[in-house]
C-alpha cells in the first residue's frame, strides 16, 4: 500500500498507506517517462478482468463510565469494520478503468480492461455514494482521503484495510489510515437512520479532516479550525484531528452532532445564535435547543445513549482521556441544576425521552421512535413563524398524528418545561416571557430589561419581539445609551435585517415587509457589568 497525493488522477485523492510510494510505471524505459509514451503507442490491451474484494477499518470505542467519570480511546477493543457505500477505483496511470461502489459489508467487484501501459491500483476513497458524503484534508489543498493498493492484470482479488495505527504511546503517521473512514463511518451511520424510517434525499456534504487539525482559532487551510464543527457559511464539517492534543475521529457522538447541525442547515432548521456553552448555563432558548438536540440526536441515531468526547491533556504520550453524559440519565449529583427550556441537558435528555422506547420512568409513557422526530423537523419546526426552541418543537409535535398531548405534558414537567400550547411557548411561563408581542399599530415603542455580565448567547442578554408586517418599509431601532446592543429581524428563520456597529447608543434597520407576515425581532446586549440596564425599542412603518 502507499502514501501519495494524486492530483493528475482526475480527481484530487489523498492515498494513504503504509510504506510504498506510488509512481507511473511505463512499457518502455523506465528512466525517461517522453519515452515510455512512445513505446506505449504500439501496445496493446490486456484481457478483461474481475476484481473483487472487501474495504474495512479499524474502530476504536470511545469509552466512559458515569460512575466512575473516566473513559479514553478503547485500542485494545478495535474492531474490523466495513467501509460502505465508499467509491472504489481501478486506475492506470492518469485513466480510471473503472468505478463501483462498496455494499453493506464492505464488499465490491470491478470489471475492467488493462490498458497498454501504466501501473494499475486499487483505491478505495473516504467517499460514500448515498448519501453522498467526502472526507477531505483541509491543510493539502481539500484533497479527498483515500486508501490504495497496487493490483497486477491478473489480480482478481484484493482486500483494502485501514489501520489505526496507534503504537501504544502514540500515532504512526504513515500508518494512521482509518481516521477519514471512521469519520465518514459515523455519518453514514447517522443518515441512514433516519433514510431506514423516511424517504430523505440528503445534500452532498463535505467533512474537513486532518492530521493537523487544533483546536486554535486561525486559518483553516492550516488546520486552526478552533473546535469540531459544522460552519453554516461554508456548509461544511470540520473535524479535530491532531495526535497529543485533541482528535475526534473515532468520538462518533461529536461527529453526529455536528452532522445533526448540517441535517439542521439543510433539511430543517436552526436559529441559534452559536458561541459559548457549557452544562448548567441558562442559555438563549435557541442555543438550547441547537445543543440539546444536536447531543439527543447522536444518541438516536448511533444509537447509544453515552456521549463521549477524549482529548490528551497534560502529556501528549499514552491514550486520550474522556468526558461523557448520559443521554438518558442524569447523573447524581445532576448536571442539569436548573431544568427549563434554556437548558441543553433538559432539552436533550426530554428529546431522548420522546424517542426512547423501554423506559422505567413513571415520568415517560412516550416512545415515538424517529419518524415523528424526523416529520417534526423538516416540517413545523421548519415553518415555525416563532424560534426554534423546544417549544416550538414540542407544539409541532403535539401536532403530529397519534402524538398524546397529554403524555408528552408529563414528560415536559419532569424537565421543568410547561405544558406547551404554540410555538411561541404559551403554556410554559418563562418561554413565554421571551416574546412581547407587537400591537398591529405603529409607531410602537417600549423598554425591555437585561441582565449584563452573562454572554450574548444566554438567556438574560437576549429578548424577542414579535410584529406583523404591513407591506410598507419598517424602521426597528433598540437603544442604550451606555451599553451595547444588537438586533436581528427574522422571518421565519431567515435573517432580512440586522445593526450591531457601535458599542453604544442607537441601532436601527430598516426592512421592507410582507402585509399580515410575522417577524421576529431578537434584542441582544453584550453588557459587561454585573447589572440590570434597560433598552429602549421602536418600530415604525410610515
């Protein structure tokens, strides 16, 4: 097997490999390459030949226990797996012959005719066909992971392993090969969940993965990617990658989460203002819901109700060590010391519970399986005129066929949330004091109260103003004199104005509007001090 970045290939592949080096091979002189293209003119092709064979990986089980609060990276537990519905290639020189696909279980079989000249190989690339996902390298000109043998004109069988090549107390670069194909493992894993129970067409996705890849924030092109994440500008997927420090290849958890951010960008919907988060914050409910659902869904779908995430701290020698939660359970004590709807324990741990089946809880008489998850999603969470939050969630699924109202009610107060009537959190008092809701008469103004000193993403810098438009110009402005603020206008999850330029005083848009349509107006502070401090809010429409 070999290591070589074949950008003359057609397509731009990173073959990963052991120990060999891929070179062309002519027919002729293989000293002068001008040569062998002459001497290859006068050959001829050889015989048609069948290949077939079978791609797998190394998995390795991130593990941890919630009664002991240890995991790390279970090498001693690998596990053989198939890397399915990859694309696999038989090359000669610069030509593919030809391209299948991998099954279930990893198997495949090729039909081809050699050409005159050239080496023939076999590779296999960290890219599935349906749906369709790639691994790329982010630092090597986003070429596409893949893994290679050579093959000879009377091969008819050959195997493709990738290994992880852990040592013991550290990485073998040429030999950690796996990393591309774990990581698309888990979200082939992810979407075919949800393709098992709905019909779903999903979007080609790209997932940026290295080697070099550090939790620093910098340029991506040379692996400062700041964390693992989904980027809703570029929508793509960038996973941690570098040895001794922080790799998240085989955390399936991490990497369904983020795949649960781009199922969000690109069939449903998300509103969440991103940043800063940790278990226990009283976030913005958007947030809350974005994180919750995110860890609720890796556990759906996996499925394993253990999230885990390992990274090296203090040396870079031996296994990662890990931290984790339980999806299903809170441990004791609870790290959710305030359930609510700004929660992403509470959120998540009541969308496991809406999906879960088998639970002893007097508290959970619901088990709706994904389906209804899915349906809920991609259709009222979508469409909401409200935010995405757990109430907007739960009031589009009560909405769902065979859905007991009832039964998710109790379930919901079990996690500190109300007994959700509309999207808008009617039912659940905290939720609800989120939004004012506009008289449909303008000039309108009024004075909202924050609390500074939270970041912009919590609950208490944040409040939503709801109005219809009138088919006229609208001017939004919020205002302190001393501290600063932003606003956003939403319609139905699309952002049609924003201010946030100065560091105090008055931001004001101006946005043109659809008679009888809802918008959604987000106030945000960013005050530093410890305090109250009022804004100041007006819409006109002239």
């Amino acid at each position: 097997m070999f290591v070589s970045r074949r950008s003359d290939w057609g397509f731009t592949a990173k073959v990963l490999a052991l120990a060999l080096t891929l070179a062309l091979v002519g027919c002729g002189d293989d000293d002068d390459d001008d040569d062998d293209d002459e001497d290859c003119k006068g050959g001829s092709a050889g015989n048609p030949v069948t290949l077939s064979g079978k791609v797998t990986y190394d998995f390795i089980p991130a593990t941890y226990s919630t009664n002991t609060r240890t995991g790390t990276l279970g090498f001693a537990q690998s596990a053989e797996r198939p890397v399915r519905s990859a694309v696999v290639q038989v090359r000669q020189g610069t030509n593919t012959l030809t391209t299948g696909t991998t099954d279930e279980q990893g198997n495949y079989q090729l039909s081809f005719t050699p050409g005159a000249c050239g080496a023939l190989t076999l590779v296999a690339l960290a890219k599935s066909t349906n749906p369709e996902i790639q691994v790329e390298d982010n630092t090597d000109g986003d070429a596409i992971w893949a893994l290679g043998d050579s093959i000879t004109a009377t091969t008819t069988t050959k195997n493709l392993h990738a290994t992880h090549g852990w040592t013991g107390t550290t990485y073998s670069a040429n030999a950690r090969t796996a990393a591309p194909f774990a990581i698309l493992d888990s979200m082939y894993t992810a979407s075919k969940a949800f393709m098992a129970v709905r019909t779903v067409t999903f979007p080609a996705l790209k997932v940026n993965w290295s080697p070099n890849n550090v939790p620093q924030n910098g340029d991506k092109k040379s692996g400062a990617i700041s964390t693992s994440h989904f980027s809703f500008t570029e929508n793509e997927i960038y996973i941690l990658g570098k040895s001794g420090v922080d790799t998240d290849e085989y955390d399936s958890h991490v990497i369904v989460h983020e795949w649960g951010h781009y199922f969000e960008a690109n069939l449903a919907r998300a509103d969440s203002p991103g940043g800063p988060h940790s278990t226990g914050d009283v976030l913005d409910p958007r947030l809350a819901f974005g994180e919750g659902y995110g860890n609720a869904l890796a556990a759906m779908l996996l499925p394993e109700s253990i999230y885990v995430d390992t990274l090296w701290t203090n040396s870079t020698s031996g296994p990662p060590l890990a931290f984790g939660f339980d999806a299903e359970t809170a441990p004791s004590p609870t790290d959710d010391p305030s359930p609510s709807v700004f929660s992403e324990s509470s959120v998540m741990r009541a969308l496991y519970d809406l999906y879960d089946s088998g639970s002893n809880e007097s508290y959970d008489g619901v088990a709706l399986g994904l389906g209804p998850v899915y349906d809920v999603l991609v259709g009222p969470q979508k469409s909401t005129d409200a935010l995405t939050t757990i109430g907007s969630f739960i009031a589009g699924l009560k909405a769902q066929p065979g859905v007991s109202a009832s039964a998710v009610d109790t379930l919901m107060a079990h996690y500190g949330v109300g007994a959700v009537t509309s999207p808008f959190g009617d039912g659940d008092s905290k939720l609800r004091a989120m939004y004012t809701v506009v008289p449909n008469a303008y000039p309108y103004s009024t004075t909202t109260t924050l609390r500074g000193k939270a970041e912009y993403n919590k609950q208490q810098q944040n409040r939503y103003f709801v109005f219809s438009g009138t088919g006229r110009t609208m001017n939004i402005s919020a205002a302190n004199t001393l501290e600063d603020v932003g606003i956003e206008i939403y319609k139905r999850g699309e952002l049609v104005g924003s201010a946030d330029e100065s560091f105090q005083g008055t931001e004001s848009v101006s946005i043109p509007s659809t008679s009888g349509t809802q918008y959604v107006l987000v106030v945000t502070g960013y005050s530093a001090r410890d305090a109250n401090y009022d804004v100041s809010v007006s819409i006109t429409s002239p």
